[in-house]
C-alpha cells in the first residue's frame, strides 16, 4: 500500500533545482516517486513504507534547499 504525501520546498528556481530535490529525496528507504511542482515548490513524496518528515527535510537540505 503506498502513500504519498506532500511537503513544500522554499527555493527551487529552476528545473535543475527539480532534478536535485527528485535525486535526493528519492534515495530516502521506501520512496517509490518523488513529483515536484516547481511553480507552487509542491513535492510529492509517494512511499511503500512511512518516510518521516525529518528524512524528507534532510534529504531537502542535502539538496541545498529548505522545507518551507
Ligand atoms: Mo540553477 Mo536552480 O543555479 O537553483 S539549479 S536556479
């Protein structure tokens, strides 16, 4: 059974941004699909298994961005 749920990212200008937040949050254990919505900074995190927020916002920051 997957969930997704949905964080928002402060600092994504660019569709290199995009590619940096999907690489890095789709390492995270479990997480099947990563959507981000450059626009509105939606990130859609879609899991097999419960993901905690702080291994979303950690894996947020190695990207060089912020949760918001
Ligand atoms: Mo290009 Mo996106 O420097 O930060 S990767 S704007």
């Amino acid at each position: 059974m997957s969930e997704t749920t949905t964080y928002t990212v402060a600092g994504m200008t660019c569709a290199h941004c995009v590619a940096s937040v999907t690489e890095e949050v789709s390492e995270i254990p479990g997480v099947e699909d990563v959507q981000v919505d450059l626009a509105s900074g939606a990130v859609a995190v879609t899991s097999n298994q419960p993901v905690s927020a702080e291994a979303v916002k950690a894996a947020v920051e190695d990207a060089g961005y912020q949760i918001a």
